[in-house]
C-alpha cells in the first residue's frame, strides 16, 4: 500500500488555487479576440474597403496635380 504524501497534495492544490486567480493572461486572450474580429471584418467588408482606398487615392492623385 502507498502512502500519500499530503504535503505535496496540499502545494499542488494551492498552486492551483492561486493559478485560478491570476488573470494576467487575459490581455492576450482580449488582443488575439480582438485582432480576430478585425481580419474577420476586413474580409467581409473587402471590397468595399478596396473601392473607398481607390477612390480617395484617385481623389488625392487629382488635387496633387492641381497643385
């Protein structure tokens, strides 16, 4: 019959209590979620977004002609 070492029973669940309340991980979490919803918008919106760059470049092109 093995004995259980209590000791290291009672470190392993107090460090798994005071890893429960560390949040410092959860800035990276918000930046991946947030950088996903970015590509996501960037996809749908694509070609929209390429005719509104189009459109202001040309716009820029032609005043900067004027000048």
């Amino acid at each position: 019959m093995t004995g259980i070492n209590y000791g290291k029973v009672r470190k392993y669940f107090a460090g798994l209590v005071k890893g429960l309340g560390d949040e410092s991980g959860m800035g990276v979490v918000e930046v991946v979620l947030i950088i996903i919803v970015l590509v996501s918008l960037v996809i749908l919106f694509k070609s929209k977004i390429t005719a509104l760059v189009n459109t202001l470049l040309s716009k820029m092109t032609s005043t900067a002609k004027q000048i």
